[in-house]
C-alpha cells in the first residue's frame, strides 16, 4: 500500500506541474505565439517536462534533507514552457494571461478535487485527495511570488510602465538565487502559508 501511495503522490506532483506548465503554453498558443506547440511541449508526456535539476536533483536533495530531521522547505520546478511574449498579440496585456494560465489551472484542479474529496469512501483516500489539493495549492501560491521568473513576475511586467518592466525583467538571472535565499532565510513559508490560506478561502477549501 506504501508503495501505491508513493506512485500515487508522484504522480500527483507531475500532473499538477505539467497541466501547469501546458497551460502557459496553450493560452501563449491561443494569444499568438505557437513556440511552445512547435517545440512539442503542449503534451502531457512527463518526459517533456523533465529538468534533470528541478525535477529531479533539487527535489531529492531536499527530501533526503526531510528525511534526516531537518526542516527544509521541498520544491522543484519542471522546464519551462517557452513563451515569445513578443510574438503575443498584445505582449503587455498577454503575458499577464500567460502568466495567470498556470496558478489558474491548479485551482481549477483544486475546485475538482474539493468536489471529489467530498465522497471519499475511506480516510486513505481523502488523504491522498487532501494532499494533491495542498500540492496544487503550493503550487500556485509559490508561482504567484513576483521574483522573476515566476508566474508572479509576468503578472507585474504587465501592469508595470515599460521603462520599469525592463529594469525588473533584469532580476530574472537572479531569480533562482533569490529564491534559494528565501529557502536558507526560511521565508518561504513565512510568505507561502498566508498565500496558501487565502487561495484556500477564496476557493473554497476547508478539507486540508
């Protein structure tokens, strides 16, 4: 049961990354820009979306860190969609679309599993559906963070004046870095638990 539980989890944790990341492409792709359709990302095949770092390396480091006792905040990103957000339409207002796609489907997620949790027929299962509300929660509350290049970020390079925006755009080489301080200063949770509770609250979910 161990065993099936993990393979469940897993493959919670991809789905939940991959219609995430599709999403982006999908609404780009619907907004004018067919790159990621032509590099064959709009898939659900898990092998597209791999990144040997954070999908695999990160993430393992981390949970083994866990494992050993230490409290230590576990995420890990798949490769990113690619996105021309100068071959949208109307680049400025688009990418906030783009940008939106991804946390916007893992609630849609979520606002299915709310439903379905409802009618869990044993406390094995409802905690399973509990822990893929709560992976989708996380992961549109840590794509919300507006450190580039999180969602977050594409939603404020569209509202910000173009002299700011590209000025902001320049922190995307250290968004990474910024992200890992966040981790070390253990302020991620400190900026992620009422980002999580409030998209709970708006959606709907008290079953966590």
């Amino acid at each position: 049961m161990l065993i099936l539980e993990f393979i469940f989890i897993v493959i919670i944790v991809f789905f939940a990354i991959i219609l995430h990341e599709c999403a982006h492409g999908w609404v780009a792709f619907k907004l004018g820009d067919p790159t990621a359709k032509i590099a064959g990302r709009l898939t659900l095949n898990p092998l597209k979306h791999i990144d040997p770092v954070g999908t695999i390396i990160l993430p393992g480091i981390l949970i083994l860190i866990r494992l050993l006792g230490y409290n230590v905040f576990v995420f890990g990103w798949a490769k990113p969609v690619p996105v021309n957000f100068y071959r949208l339409r109307n680049p400025k207002i688009d990418m906030i679309w783009v940008g939106l796609a991804g946390p916007m489907v893992n609630m849609f997620i979520i606002l299915i599993l709310n439903l379905l949790i409802k009618f869990s027929p044993n406390h094995e299962i409802y905690s399973l559906i509990g822990f893929a509300i709560y992976v989708n929660l996380l992961l549109a509350a840590f794509n919300l963070i507006p450190v580039p290049p999180l969602d977050g970020s594409r939603i404020v390079m569209g509202i910000l004046p173009a002299r700011l925006a590209i000025y902001y755009a320049r922190l995307e080489r250290y968004g990474i870095l910024i992200v890992l301080m966040l981790l070390y200063f253990n302020l991620l949770d400190f900026i992620l638990k009422p980002m999580i509770n409030l998209l709970a609250t708006l959606l709907g979910v008290h079953s966590l």
